[in-house]
C-alpha cells in the first residue's frame, strides 16, 4: 500500500516538475521542436505552453491529492483514479492542442497518434486485467506451479515448509521490487521484513495465506475464495 502511494506522490511531483519545465522551455514541445519555420508561424507557442503546463501541474496535484487521501483511506480506488487522471489529462491536452496548433494534421500523423493511445490504453487494462485476474495454481509429483503474471514452479524435492497463516502474522512488506500491487492483489517480487526478497501472489490481504519455504526463500499465496486456498493447502500437505 505505501508502495502505492509513493508512485502516486512520485509521479505526481514529476508532472508537476515537467510542467513548469515546458512553460520556460517551447523546446519540451514536439509540435514546436520539430516544426519548420513557416509551421511556427501557425502555432500559438505561448498559448501550448501554458495549455501544457496547466494540464501537468492539475495532474500532477490531483495524483498527490490521490497520495495523500489513500494513506488514511485504503482501498484498491487510488489505482482506478491514478488511471482516469492520466488519460483524462492526456485526453484533454490532445483536444486543445488544436487550438493553438493551426498546422493541418496528416493522415499519417493521425494515424500514429490514435495508434500510439490505443496501444497505452491497451497495455494499461492488459495489466490492470492480468494483475486481477486468478492466479492458475497446479500440484503434480514435480511440484507446484503457479501460472500468470509472474508465474514459476516450485520443485517438490526444494520444498522445506508449508504452513498457513495471516498476512498480518507475517512481516511486514516493505517494497515491491518488480510485480503488481493495486491494494489488494499483489503478485510477483516484493520484499519482506526479516524475509527479504518474496514472492508473492496474494489476491485477498484479508484471507489465510499459505506460506511455502523453499531453498531459503519465501512464496506467500492465497486465492480469492478462502476454501480453495484451504483445498490448495491441502493438497499441498498430501502431495
């Protein structure tokens, strides 16, 4: 959760930062950088800039804004909203550009833009979606493996403890060093408290997790619904 709400003071702190860099600096703005003299005489610099600037600083208050009201109010939200602030800033920054750039647009410079936001918006909810999405678990004479984002396999002979217990037993998350963490799921590197680096693939913080100790390092997982991570647990104790 702190992870979460650094990346959004982060981030935040960094629109703001490149706003009032690009209202110094027309040098920051494709259209005018790239443009030849003549094309200059048809964009409004001063206006493009204030337009960019305005857009940034807003943002970037509103994903601090986001930071802050998430440390005392906890909830997966602030990813929602750290999502629709960026796309609807950059939404609003195409829209009006318009207005201050009269160079007509080619089809090819029409045809990469809407590429270019299709594809990040694509990649937003891909991530979003596989992030959400269950984690497939298999137990077979080699092992458990846990399949989707982050996914590995654990050797069975490599196994030295099983056990369940609570995510607030456990120590404390400290980071996530490469993985997914909306609040609520979080799934791949991460480390611990004590542990150090983990893997984690934790889809309810609030449910019993099982805790699986192999070669000196830790993989904590559990599933949506409580009985199926008490059925994995289990399976995991016969196997």
């Amino acid at each position: 959760m702190i992870t979460l709400i650094m990346t959004n003071v982060f981030l935040g702190l960094t629109f703001i930062v490149i706003g009032f860099i690009t209202l110094k600096s027309p040098w920051t703005i494709k259209q005018w950088r790239y443009a030849s003299e003549e094309k200059r005489k048809n964009i409004d610099i001063k206006g493009l800039q204030e337009l960019y600037c305005k857009s940034m600083v807003c943002g970037g208050l509103g994903l601090i804004l986001v930071g802050i009201v998430n440390y005392f109010v906890k909830g997966n939200w602030s990813l929602y909203a750290l999502m629709i602030i960026v796309f609807a800033m950059t939404g609003y920054m195409i829209a009006r550009t318009r207005r201050y750039d009269k160079n007509p647009k080619s089809k090819k410079e029409m045809t990469i833009a809407a590429t270019v936001v299709a594809l990040s918006l694509f990649l937003v909810v891909g991530l979003f979606i596989g992030g959400k999405m269950e984690s497939k678990v298999t137990v077979d004479e080699n092992g458990l493996t846990i399949g989707g984002m982050y996914g590995f396999t654990i050797a069975k002979e490599n196994i030295d403890t099983i056990y369940m217990a609570m995510m607030n037993e456990l120590p404390k998350v400290k980071m996530r060093t490469n993985g997914y963490n909306d609040g609520q799921v979080a799934k791949g590197n991460f480390r611990l408290d004590e542990w150090g680096a983990c893997k984690l693939f934790i889809h309810n913080a609030k449910e019993p997790v099982i805790v699986i100790k192999s070669e000196g390092k830790y993989t904590i997982l559990n599933l949506y619904e409580a009985e199926t991570t008490k059925n994995l647990y289990n399976e995991l104790q016969n196997f």
